[in-house]
C-alpha cells in the first residue's frame, strides 16, 4: 500500500510541475487520485490539457443539509437492542468508531465525556485508549485562543479539520469560528451525539430540563473531521476540496461508519464527493447520508449512489402541543413547548416594521425588522419561511413582544414543530393560520391567551414534509432512493453554544438528523458482525424495515399513504437487523459497472476504456456495464418499464444455520411478476441467484406503482425488497450527445407495445446565443415583480407555431475563467398580452442551468446573477429553436415492426454542420397509429 501511495504521489507530483504557478491545497491517494490546487484560468485550461489528468471539477460550496428516539427504536429496556445484543447500554457499540464528517463538535459537552474504563473490548494507549485497527490522530487546532482547541478522550480518540477549501471561497468562515476541530454552528455536535453520544446524558434548554439523551451506539468511538464551517451563508458551510479530503482522512484513520449530514448532488454518481464515498466503502466503511431537504417534490432525493445509505427523515412518538385561544373564544391548537401567557394583545409582524425594514422581513419576523415601540408586550404573529424558526422568536424578544404566533401559509411548507422558543410560542399549520389572520384583519384590538405546551403520543412515524423524495434523478427511477427512513423531527442532541444562544442541547430537525441516527445503528451492527460488508449492513435494514406505525397503519405522508419513493424500503426496525436471514450485497466492480451504464462513469476521462465490455481472449477492454435496474440490491425499480423486464438478484445466507425461503410475490397495481426460483435452500455463507420478470398489464403510463417481493423461511424470517416501477409506453434515452460536423449516434428503443415503431428526425437548429453583462450585489429577483437590474438581464423569445421546441440554457464552462462560485438562475414567463405570466425556474446551484419549452408561444426569460466570485461578467444565454425536418439530420430505420419489451437500434446521422458550433435536436418516436410515444433530445458540438 505504501509503495502504491508513493507511486500515486510521484504521478500527481509529476503532473504538478506541468503547470508552472499551480498551488496544491490537498492531494489525495486512499479515496481519490487526485488533488486540489489553486489555479487561474490560464492554468487551469494547461491543466486540463496536461497528459494524465483525466477529469477536472471545479471546487463547489455545500450546506448542512434525542431524548426519545432510543425509546421509539426498540433500543431501551429489557428487550431492547442494548441489552438484548450487547447486554446493556454501556457495551452498545464497543469496538466501532464512528467518523463525523461535518462541523466539529463542542468537547466539554457532557455527550462527549470519557467512557468509564476499562473498556470491554480493550485498549490501545497510543490511540487515546482507542479501539484496535484505528490510526487517526488528536489535532488539537491551531486557534489563536488555546481555549478553542480541543482534547480528545476515549470517546472522542480522533479529532482533525479542513479549512483550506473554505477559507479561499467566496464565502470563508465568520470571524469567531475556531481554527480547530471545535464545533461553532452546533450541527456537527448534533450530528455526532445522536450517533454514539454518551448514555444517560441529562439535558436541558433554556434552563428546562428535557429529559435524558442517548446517542444510537453509546459505547462506540467518534472520530470527528471538521470540514463544515459557520460562514455568512447558511448554504455554503463546505467545500467540495474539504469534504474529499476528510472522506479520505477518515477512511485512511480506519473508521467504521461515516456520517455525512452534507447537500450532495441528485444528478450524478461521479462527482468527488460520490466518488471518495465509492473508495470508502470499498475499503469497508458503511456511509450514511442524509437525502436532501427539499422535499416533498419528486426527484429532490440527493446522494443518489448505491454504495452509500440514503436517508430519509420522519417523525418519532412524542410531540409536544400548545394553544392559543383568541379574543372571539377561536382555539388555534397548535406545537409549541413554551408556558402559559394570559390573555394579551396580538399584532401582525408586517404590519410594524422597524424603521429601515421592509415588510416583507417584518412579517418573517427577521432580527432587526419588529419595531418595538409597537411589539412592546405583545404577542406577535410571524409568517414561516426563509429565516429561521427559532430566529423570529428572538426578533420577538429583542422588539420587546412576550409571545409568538408562528403560521403557515397555504403552498408553503405542511409541518408544524415545537422548536425551543425563547418566548412563549404556538406554531399552526396554514388553515389554521388563514383563521388567525381574519381574526387579526376583522378585530380592532385583537387579543389571545397562550396555553403551555404539553407532551403528547401522537401516530408515528410519519414522513416529514421536508424530507426529499424519489425518483431518483441520477438513475433515471433504475435504483430506489432513499433507501430507508429514520427519526428526523424534533430531535434533541448536543450543541455548540456560540451558535444556539448559550444551550449545550437544542432541537433540530432534518435528514441531517436522520442519517446519524442510521449511522449509528449501523454501528451496533458492526459490532456484532465485524465481517459483514457495508452493502450487507444496509441490506439487513432495509430487508427488515416497517412500512406500518405505530397504529399499525401505513406510514403517512401529507395526509395519505407514503410510498417507496418517500421512505425506500421503511422504516429502520434495528432489532430484526441483526439476525436478517439473507442479504443481498455487492462489491466495487459492480457499483462502476452500474455507473457504466448510467452513462456517467463514461463522463470521466478514461471512463469510457473502464466501460467497455472485457475480452477475456485477450485480457483487454474494461468491466462492461449493467442495466441499472440489475444492481444486486435490496430494492427492485424499474424507471422505465415499456412492457416487459427482467432483473437479477442475488441473495446470500448470513445465518447460522441452513434454512429454506419461500417467495411470496406483492405485485404492483397494472402489473404481473414472477419470480424463476419459488424456493431457495441455502447453508450459512451460500448464495441464490434468480430471476424477476415484471410485465405491464394495465398500469396506468408515466406513473408508478408499487409492490414487494418477500422472502419468508420457515423459522419465521421475513426477506422484504420494495419494487416500484413506472410503465411507459417506450423507453427511450431523453437525451444524447454527439461530436463533429459529420457524425451519428445509436439509440437504443425499447417498445412498450407491438407494432409499428416510427422514427422522425428534425432539423438541428445552432445555438442563437445572447450575452447579458450582469453585475453581483443588489436585490435579487422577485418572480412576482419581474425586472432587470444590474444583477437581472432579459432574454425575449417567440416561439412560431410550426416549430417544435425550444430552449434556453446556461453552462458551468461558460465561467472557468473567472473562477468558482458562479452561480445563475433562470426564470421564465410567458408573454400573454400586456401580461407576463410566471412559468417556472431553473435554479439549482452553480450555473448548469435549462428550460425547455413548447412552440407557438412568446417567452420572456429573466437571468439573475445569483453570485459570482468577481464584481462583473458576461453571461452567455444559449437559445435554441427547434424547427421540423431537415436534410441535416436523419434517421435509420425509419420504420420497424417492434415487439413489446423488446429493444432496437435507431441510428442518427448529421452532416454538414458548421464547425464551432452548438446544434439542438430532437427524435420523436410514433406508434403506428402515428401517436407520439417518446422523443430523444441531441445535443451536437460540431
């Protein structure tokens, strides 16, 4: 290993001396070969054309993406995990270490203190009485203050931070952040108590005790990377350059789980991040991470790669419930923890501004905002959204109010949550808030009373409205994310007290809080079977996962039955984990072959040699691909079935004993599914291979449907994989890509439908390309009073009737040259009239940005300069209008008899085109009754 190491740091080193100025910030060699270094422009196109680089990516910011929850776990008491598995909390988890990958941790917090000794699974006094196998070190920091640095004990044997990404952002760290591993914001605290936070720890907020809290594996080991730091912006706490560097420090420390609590992309495999979590679990660290919070949208899911553990977040069984009762005898029923307040004035946050302040930010209740000439004594109401919750409670106090009616608005988000106010508070959901405000609008002098919050059991678990769901966009719907679902609401942890006004607890609430709890009970897990892999360990969760509550009803989402496309496979039921009967696991081989066929890996320099099918005749070519439904996983989706499919799995006997499965099929609603084997007999450590069939019958198109496949024994062991799939009438790739001013491409089309398959091409319509020159700084655009400025540009498009499509655009490579931290935003209306009416926006971070739109309409697209790390630029809007056939693009066969669920190839060839340019088209595909069942957009760089 060392003297590969050393060959990589020769190559890297060698590739280095190619770019005279090049300043290296990290180098990687365990996770990812590579490095990240400092470049200008000029640079950076040597780099990229330096002979052994195979791939550059620009450094990205990321953002951050328990009393109770042990109790609703099933780990506590007598039958409970601890001491069922490990004969009691104070062993749970030894001889694990768990790796935090997130903002530090507060070391004087009583979740963090040292474990008695001596310890059962033994010690290593080199390591901070560590556990055996871990090499990591105790980085104390280097803060000019020696108190901001930070000792590590036996529970916390590793402590290191990475800055160096962050400080050179746009976006560095506030003044008063820790040059150390210590925790300022309080998420990385949080995080890591859940996972294996001390047993037993009392807790208190605001001077209120709240109970004793657990982490998931108390007696696990923490390791801590700080790499998330307090900046100006709550949604840039990280750096792409940091976040790899602590993934690969943290593998090369030998740490069992990872937990990453961090934003992460929903569209690709291979980005850094994904790919430094590829090498980890290869190296056999089980990753957790969190799904996104942008939820409840479909395909907001991110951290979409299958060798790593989504999370999803949901609700546990304690709530706590306020009231307020108005002036006209109305009960508003609420959450809230706070206490009583006697019957008061009530006034409406927007209409007391501070002087200074919009109303806007008055009726979000932002700091500074609330004149307090007029809040003085009285209850304020507060709208929901953009700061905070906990932050307008504050706003309330410093403008002199003593209570706070929190609101909903009506398209806004769905959940209410007893947050720990610093005023008594009640928070309502919209409906309930739309009656406040015709209180507040039809009373002169209105007034209420606020109950004191009590604690209640309430029917758990019920998926959180934040948390991001599927389809998966990065799989096309071929891999079921999230994998699984975990407590995720009103969570209360540790904290940094610089950033929760003095509290060394607090309640958050998240998937970042859902993922730890995995993490952890990933740990326990490990630490009975410390030679299962980390596709194992999720495959025992998810095979074993709850689709009920607490009632016995299905989980709930928004007032109706959730799907796989909200919790994966369930929700975690840990103490089923440990003995799950079989699992169905996979290795590296088969996770680069997924991303072969994904069409991602091929995007790396070198990928498309690694996806070329092997030729063992002369010990050549790459490891081939699959189809991505194929993965060996314990879910089953299908994101385009067009007829008929079938997938591969295989399951392996972890068990102890040799045991006969029987399947038992659930297909889903329009659909029929076999399975080839009926039974499956296995010894401990054999392996069943078998075939699933799944065909449409009369599933509804472009909608999915649901259903399992479980495998039962006859000792009483249930095996259960989700299967969920969308019926399409064809499958088709949306989009491909091609080169040269002669050239073709092959599609490959598979029908849902026997017949006549048709095939038109049109013309390739060039870029039309406008460039606006935008400035940073200012307000930014309002979708509801659309103008330009010196952020905001206008791009005006009519769309003729006759053609087919058009398209509006912006690209990350337009902006190399100035560096990271571009980012643009598109909105586009449609001109009716006098009117502009708004149609939707693309505004995802960075600058990758797209809308396509239908023909025999004008548009008018305004592009906002979100940010960018210089003063002023040209942003180039690329703009295409697609029009019908042309001589320039055709297709072969135009016509072929088809058979459902069977494929073929349709080939597109242009020529002629222009060099330098950029050209848009499209394939369309038709039934024979000449009703359009598909298209492929193509994208050609001539």
């Amino acid at each position: 290993m060392q003297a590969y190491e050393g060959y990589l740091a020769q190559a890297q080193e060698s590739v280095l001396t190619k770019v005279p100025g090049a300043d290296k910030i990290y180098s990687y060699d365990t996770t990812f070969n590579g490095f990240a270094v400092k470049l200008t422009a000029t640079e950076a196109t040597a780099m990229a054309k330096t002979n052994g680089v195979t791939n550059m990516w620009k450094n990205e910011l990321h953002a951050p993406d328990t009393s109770s929850t042990p109790d609703f776990l099933g780990l506590t008491g007598a039958n409970g995990v601890w001491e069922t598995q490990y004969g009691g909390d104070e062993n749970a988890g030894s001889g694990v270490v768990v790796g935090i990958v997130d903002s530090g941790y507060w070391p004087e917090n009583p979740s963090f203190a040292p474990l008695p000794e001596p310890r059962p699974e033994g010690e290593d006094e080199a390591v901070y009485g560590g556990a055996r196998g871990f090499t990591g070190t105790c980085d104390q920091g280097s803060d000019e203050d020696p108190t901001a640095n930070v000792e590590c004990n036996n529970k916390v044997i590793g402590a290191r931070y990475f800055g160096e990404g962050i400080k050179a952002s746009s976006t560095p760290p506030v003044e008063g952040e820790f040059d150390s591993p210590r925790d300022f914001g309080g998420h990385g605290s949080h995080t890591a108590s859940t996972a294996a936070g001390n047993h037993g720890v009392d807790a208190s907020i605001d001077g209120t005790p709240v109970g004793k809290i657990s982490g998931m594996a108390p007696a696990a080991r923490l390791s801590i990377y700080k790499a998330c730091w307090e900046t100006i912006d709550p949604d840039a706490c990280a750096t792409t350059v940091d976040l790899v560097a602590a993934i690969e420090q943290a593998t090369t420390d030998g740490v069992d789980v990872i937990n990453y609590s961090i934003s992460g992309s929903s569209t690709y495999v291979v980005d850094p991040v994904e790919i430094a979590f590829l090498n980890a679990a290869a190296a056999g660290v089980f990753v957790a991470a969190s799904a996104g919070n942008s939820g409840p949208g479909a395909s907001t899911v991110a951290h979409n790669s299958p060798w790593l553990t989504t999370v999803a977040a949901s609700t546990h069984d304690r709530d706590f419930q306020a009231a307020a009762l108005l002036g006209d005898g109305q009960k508003l029923t609420g959450a809230g923890r706070g206490a009583a307040l006697p019957s008061t004035d009530v006034v409406l946050a927007k209409d007391i501004p501070a002087a200074g302040a919009s109303a806007s930010d008055a009726n979000l209740c932002v700091i500074g905002a609330l004149d307090p000439a007029k809040a003085a004594g009285k209850i304020v109401a507060c709208q929901r959204g953009v700061n905070a919750r906990t932050d307008k409670s504050i706003a309330v106090k410093q403008a002199g109010g003593v209570g706070m009616i929190q609101f909903n608005v009506p398209g806004g988000a769905a959940d209410i949550a007893a947050d720990f106010q610093v005023v008594p508070s009640v928070h309502v959901n919209a409906a309930t808030g739309t009656k406040l405000l015709n209180y507040l609008k039809s009373t002169k002098t209105p007034t209420a009373s606020l109950e004191a919050g009590k604690q209640v059991s309430k029917r758990a678990p019920e998926m959180a409205g934040f948390s991001s769901a599927g389809p998966a966009n990065a799989g096309g719907g071929d891999l079921l994310k999230p994998d699984i679902t975990a407590p995720g609401v009103d969570v209360i942890a540790a904290v940094a007290p610089p950033g929760n006004n003095g509290n060394n607890y607090s309640s958050y609430q998240g998937t970042s809080m859902s993922s730890p709890h995995i993490a952890g009970l990933a740990a326990l897990i490990i630490g009975k079977h410390p030679d299962w892999s980390p596709m194992a360990v999720k495959s025992a969760m998810m095979t074993t996962a709850s689709q009920t509550d607490n009632t016995g009803k299905p989980i709930q989402r928004g007032g109706h039955n959730a799907t796989p496309l909200d919790f994966g496979a369930g929700h975690v039921a840990i103490a089923k984990a440990f003995d799950p009967g079989l699992v169905y696991d996979s290795n590296p081989v088969e996770w680069v072959q997924y991303a072969c066929g994904l069409g991602q890996w091929q995007l790396l320099q070198g990928g498309a040699e690694m996806c070329a099918e092997p030729d063992p005749e002369s010990n050549s070519g790459g490891v081939g691909s699959i189809d991505p439904s194929d993965l060996n996983y314990a879910s089953i989706s299908v994101g385009d079935l067009a007829g008929k499919q079938t997938v591969t799995r295989t399951v392996t006997n972890v068990g102890t004993k040799t045991e006969t499965y029987f399947a038992t099929i659930e297909a889903p609603a329009g659909t029929k599914v076999s399975v080839d084997k009926q039974s499956i007999t296995l010894r401990p450590g054999a392996s069943a291979t078998f075939k699933v069939t799944i065909t449409r019958t009369t599933a509804a198109l472009e909608q999915y449907s649901f259903g399992s496949l479980t495998w039962r024994s006859l000792k009483g062991k249930t095996v259960r994989s989700p299967i969920a799939v969308r019926s399409v009438a064809l499958s088709a790739p949306a989009e491909a890509t091609g080169t040269g001013t002669d050239g073709s491409v092959k599609l490959s089309v598979k029908p849902g439908f026997s017949g006549t398959l048709k095939s038109v091409a049109t013309a390739l319509a060039p870029d039309q390309a406008a460039t606006l020159p935008l400035k940073t700084g200012g307000e930014g655009f309002d979708p509801a009073n659309p103008a330009t400025s010196d952020r905001v540009g206008k791009v005006e498009l009519s769309v003729p009737d006759d053609a087919v499509f058009a398209r509006f655009s912006t690209a990350n490579a337009d902006f190399a040259q100035y560096g990271e931290g571009t980012d643009v935003d598109l909105f586009v209306f449609q001109k009716v009239g006098d009117e502009l009416v708004y149609l939707g926006n693309s505004a995802a971070g960075g600058s990758d940005e797209s809308v396509t739109l239908p023909a025999g309409a004008d548009y008018v697209l305004f592009v906002d300069l979100y940010a960018a790390p210089v003063a002023s630029l040209d942003v180039p809007v690329h703009t295409w209008v697609v029009g019908g056939e042309g001589a320039d693009l055709t297709v072969n066969p135009a016509s072929a008899k088809v058979t459902t669920g069977t494929a073929v190839d349709v080939t597109a060839s242009w020529t002629g085109l222009q060099a330098d340019g950029n050209y848009l088209g499209a394939v369309f595909y038709l039934d024979g009754a000449n009703e359009q069942v598909g298209y492929t957009v193509l994208n050609v760089t001539s």
